[in-house]
C-alpha cells in the first residue's frame, strides 16, 4: 500500500473513482488537497453526490469513507470519516429508485449473473435478475463504473428480485497514513482547484490503469 506515496509527486492530482453511496452512482474525478481529515474532489459531475460517498483511491484495498461539506463549480469538499460502521448511530435510510447494470456472483466468482439494481440506500439494495435463487447468501455485487467488487448478503429472495445488505468495507485511518496521503500539515482541499498552489495550472494526465496520478507538466 506504500507505492501511491513513492509516485505521487509535490502537488499531484490523483485520479480517483467516487461512489454515492446512496444511490451507487459511480463517477471519475481527482482529487488533491489530502489531509488526515479530508480532500478536495474535481469534476463536472459532483452536483451528482449527495452527502456520503466512497472514495476509491490506487494503493488502498479498501475504499475510503467520507461526507461531501461543500460543493462550488465543479469541485466538492470531501472530510473523511473513519470510525467504526458500529459505532454509528443507525437511522431509517431513504431508498431511491435507480436504474444501474451490475454482475452479482458467489464470493469466488464461479457463478456470475447480470442483474439491475432498481433501488438502492447505504446499507442495502434491490436486485431485478432471473436465477438469483442458484446463488448463496453471502456475494459480490460488482457495479458499473467500480473496479472493486462490493460484499454482501442477500437479505430476502421472491421471484426476478432479491434484496441485499451491502456490507462495506472501508479503510480505517492507519490505513490511510500507511498509505502516505495524510498530509499532517496540510488541510482538505487546500489545492483542489487544479493549480499547485501558486495558481500554475496542472497539466493532467492519466498513468495507467481506471486511475492514477495526474502529474504537473515537466515532471
């Protein structure tokens, strides 16, 4: 998990995938600014989150949670909240109604079925597909636009549907400094308007992968 701190240079830009997690839209953007307590995410579609979010971050294994605190021309002000999913205080969810493609399989993947998620909340969804009787309790639903596969347990099962809890897994703040993106002196967005501080504009490039590191023209 330390290869993201080795090749992102001063002032970079990560790319990374942000999910809502209220409604399991998944979308592109960067982000910079990285502190122990937040960042700041860029791009076209950040009216598109609502307030929670996963962060998909290269060099993690595991997303990170946060809450969106601000949103002004194409940017968003993202704190990161790392406390245990238990310690939170539970609270009747809003479900919305979507219309997402996605693959559910079994956890090693030898039964993969295409399925729609037709509504969806923080903790759980609902799944249009036939067979979904044939697969276990515990699986992978893979969503369009995440490359990392999200566990969960199918709750209840009727005919062409199932609902499923989502049982995410998110990075715990060790994890993060491990990981060398807290910047203990820096603050949360503090360069998320894709300059390097001084107003230069970043030159932005993809390296590799759905996602990596943007870096400033001449590096």
């Amino acid at each position: 998990m330390n290869a993201i701190a080795a090749n992102i240079p001063e002032h970079a830009v990560v790319s990374v995938l942000v999910i809502d997690l209220d409604g399991l839209n998944c979308i592109e953007a960067s982000a910079s600014g990285f502190s122990k307590s937040g960042c700041q995410i860029l791009s076209e579609r950040v009216d598109e989150l609502r307030d929670t979010i996963g962060l998909r971050v290269e060099g993690l294994d595991k997303m990170i949670r946060g809450r969106v605190t601000s949103v002004s021309e194409g940017s968003a002000a993202v704190a990161f909240e790392f406390e245990d999913v238990e310690k939170r205080e539970k609270r009747k969810e809003e479900r919305r109604q979507v219309r997402i493609p996605a693959q559910v399989s079994d956890r090693r993947g030898g039964l993969v079925i295409r399925c729609i998620i037709v509504d969806a909340s923080k903790s759980g969804c609902r799944l249009d597909a036939r067979d979904l009787d044939l697969l276990p309790e515990d699986i992978l639903l893979h969503i369009s636009g995440l490359d990392l596969p999200v566990n969960g347990r199918i709750a209840w099962r009727s005919p062409g549907c199932a609902g499923v809890e989502l049982l995410w897994q998110f990075s715990k703040s060790c994890e993060f400094k491990k990981a060398g993106l807290a910047n203990p002196n820096g603050s949360a967005g503090a360069k998320g308007r894709g300059d390097d501080g001084d107003g230069t504009p970043v030159k932005k490039r993809r390296r590799g992968g759905a996602f990596g590191v943007e870096r400033r023209s001449g590096e």
